[in-house]
C-alpha cells in the first residue's frame, strides 16, 4: 500500500516512507474498524441493522406474495382504489365527448366552414396510402412532395377561410396576407383544445393501448432519419401501427401492434391534420416560432411528422397522462393517468371481451395481451383480475378484430356506413 501526501503551501505531491505508510495506514484501520464494528454490524442494533432487517423482511414478504390488486369488481361496478365506475357510464361519457370534439372542430376551428361544401372530402380510403415507409414527409394525409406541409385540401379551405372576416385569424389586403395576432393565439387555443380531445378519444377507443411513451413518438409522416409513419388507412378508417413497447432501447427489437380507430375519430385526424395543420404552422411561424432558417425548418419538421404536438413542442408522456387526468376528473370525479389506465382497459377487457363469437374462442386472451403490449404470463401475473416490418396478415386481422370488440363494446362504429 503506497499512500501519497501532499506537503502544505504547495502543489506537488510526494510519496510516503514505507514506515510512513505503515503509520498512517494503522491510524485509518484504528478509527475505521471500530466504526464498523458498532455501526456496520447486523447482529448489532443499530439503523444499520435495523434496515436490513426490513430488507430482508419485506423481499421475503414480496416473493412470497402477488402485489395487491389496483382494480377490483364489485358486480358491474369496477373499484379503482377508493374510486367507482362502471363500463356504460365511461362508454356514455366517451361518446358524448367525442360529439363535444366534433363541434368544437365544426364551430371553433373550421369557422363553421363546410368542408363537403367546398369540395373536401373526409372520406378515407385505401388509395391514399401507399404502404411507403421510406420517403421522408409521406403519410397517408401527405404526399411528401415538398417540404411545406400545404396541399389541395388545406388551400381549398384557406382560401374561404380569409373570406370570413370576424373570426378568421387571416384575411388577403392586396397581394399579401395579413394576420391579426389575437385571433391566431386564440384559434391556436381552440386546435389545441380540440387535439387534447382527439387524444383522449385516440387512446380510449382503439382497443388495448399501449404505454405513454408510444403515443407520445406516433408519426403522421415518415422522417427524413428515424421512425415510419404509424397512421394507416383501414378499411375506411385509421389505424394507429406501432412499432415502439418498453424494452425497444434495451433489446432493439420492435412489436408490432395495430389498433384500430372508429372512423369518426379517424375523420377528426383527418381535419386536423391535413386540413388544419399546414395553416396553422402559418399562424405560427408569424407570431410563436423565433425567426430564422433553422427555427423555421425545425418546426415543420415537427409539425410535419408528430401528431401530438402544439405551440411549437411536441407532447411528451406524462402531458398525454394529465390530459386523459384531466378528462377522467371532469366526467367520473377522479384522476386515472395512462399508467392506471392501462389497467382499466384491461380489466374492461377480461369481463367484457372474453371469448371470440367465432373461429378459436380460447385465444382471445393471447390476442388481448399482446394488443396491450405485453406477454400473456405478465397479464395474467399482474392485470386486473374478478375479486421495424408491419404485422402479418393473420395478426392484423386478430388486432383488427380486436378493436372490433371493443368499439363494440363502447357502442362506436368501426368503419363508415355504406
């Protein structure tokens, strides 16, 4: 053992004698093996054995004991904690929000602009997805043609949109645009309001959801260096295909997972998203967005490839779990984050959607868990219990089925009437 001194008044620094070292290394042991001896012994009472006593106590405990249950059901009535609700309450409260979203789009966002009036349809179909993963800026509402956002169907609706006067946040003086600050900030406030909304009904009608950190990454667009779009065209409607779950970063493999969305949900993405959007980055980069090139090319890459994102940020996890707070507190009375959520839909899943009316009625269980992200031996240890390619043919169709049920069951309509 070499121990080294520094001598005072100076920065060099000198090693000790052997017999130095001896001396000081006896000094250390002199003060330090007492110390242990009364404070570092578990057959000793002090904190120190204290604390690992209760380690000792409570890792026995946990491995000899499932973790308590978050949710129990009490006949139609689910207890989530001290918390009350039942399915048709939270199914009838979902609908009426969704008709609450669809007018604020109509009256606050569209200006009472008809779309089918002036030539922009909302019906989707499989034409307008290609299955290009590749090409940066396309998605099934973009063409990734140019590196602005603008399209037929947006300019369809600005231009009638500057007619209107009153409310319109843009109007045309001669040859140029101006744009009246107030009304801007304030027909940001009502897109942002309305995409919270669209949110809640994304991830409350789709099926088993997957986790936070999946919704906060779905793309509309595929980027120029990184993920694929996940907004498909379905049969009519949307569908929302992930490819992210919780062990991504560490294994860097991907699952993926289709859900999919009744198509008036689909609809509201749609005008959001292809109408709305490419306006609204307008407005911003006018009065929120710094000025210069690379603030500017920043935030179209943002708005061109997020869905979630607002005021020029992008929605991280735990703000998507104070919106769906947020919602629960206003219509059942109490907070439910996406983590919790996680296991309402899924204890809504075990009592309401057991069996498959048709083919092979024992797998449905499979098919649920791996919907929500996770392996069937993880559902049944820790769920609700009663007191990189896109997925294969087979699976689409058991997710597709899988929505299905579940639209089903909170009374929505999968695909358009015909």
């Amino acid at each position: 053992m070499v121990l080294i001194r520094r001598s005072h008044g100076s920065s060099e620094s000198q090693e000790l004698t052997p017999s130095e070292s001896a001396c000081a290394y006896c000094r250390i042991r002199n003060t330090v093996e007492p110390f242990c001896k009364r404070f570092l012994q578990e057959d000793v009472l002090n904190v120190f054995s204290i604390v690992r006593f209760w380690m000792h106590d409570s890792t026995t405990f946990c491995l000899a004991n499932k973790r308590p249950y978050l949710l129990q059901w009490h006949q139609e009535t689910l207890v989530i904690q001290t918390n009350k609700i039942t399915k048709d309450s939270f199914a009838l409260n979902l609908r009426n929000s969704l008709d609450e979203l669809e007018k604020l789009v109509e009256e606050n966002v569209l200006f009472g602009i008809s779309l089918q009036s002036i030539g922009v349809s909302c019906e989707l179909h499989h034409s307008m997805d290609n299955g290009d993963d590749v090409t940066p800026g396309y998605g099934p509402f973009s063409s990734g043609t140019t590196t602005a956002l603008d399209n037929p169907d947006s300019d369809k609706f600005f231009r009638v949109m500057m007619k209107i006067a009153d409310r319109s946040p843009c109007r045309r003086v001669g040859g140029s645009l101006e744009w009246d600050r107030e009304k801007s900030l304030r027909w940001e406030t009502e897109i942002h309001q309305s995409l919270q909304l669209a949110f809640v009904q994304t991830h409350a009608t789709c099926g088993l959801t997957g986790r936070g950190a999946e919704a906060a990454l779905y793309n509309w667009t595929n980027e120029a260096f990184g993920s694929r779009h996940h907004l498909r065209i379905h049969k009519g409607t949307c569908a929302l295909d992930g490819n992210y779950h919780k062990g991504t970063f560490t294994t860097g493999l991907y699952k993926n997972i289709l859900r999919v969305l009744p198509y008036r949900v689909a609809q509201i993405l749609f005008i959001l998203l292809r109408v709305i959007r490419p306006i609204q980055l307008m407005s911003l980069m006018k009065f929120i967005i710094p000025a210069g090139k690379t603030n500017i090319e920043a935030a179209t890459k943002l708005y061109a490839t997020r869905i979630f994102v607002s005021w020029n940020k992008p929605w991280p996890a735990i703000y998507l779990s104070h919106i769906l707070m947020a919602w629960f507190h206003k219509h059942h009375g109490f907070k439910i984050g996406l983590r919790m959520y996680h296991h309402f839909a899924t204890a809504l899943q075990r009592r309401y959607i057991k069996y498959r009316t048709h083919d092979n009625p024992e797998d449905i269980q499979e098919l649920a868990d791996t919907q929500a992200g996770r392996q069937q031996k993880t559902g049944d240890l820790y769920y609700a219990v009663e007191k990189g390619k896109s997925s294969s043919e087979s699976h689409v169709c058991g997710f597709e089925l899988m929505s299905a049920y579940w639209h089903e069951m909170i009374r929505y309509e999968t695909y358009p009437p015909k």
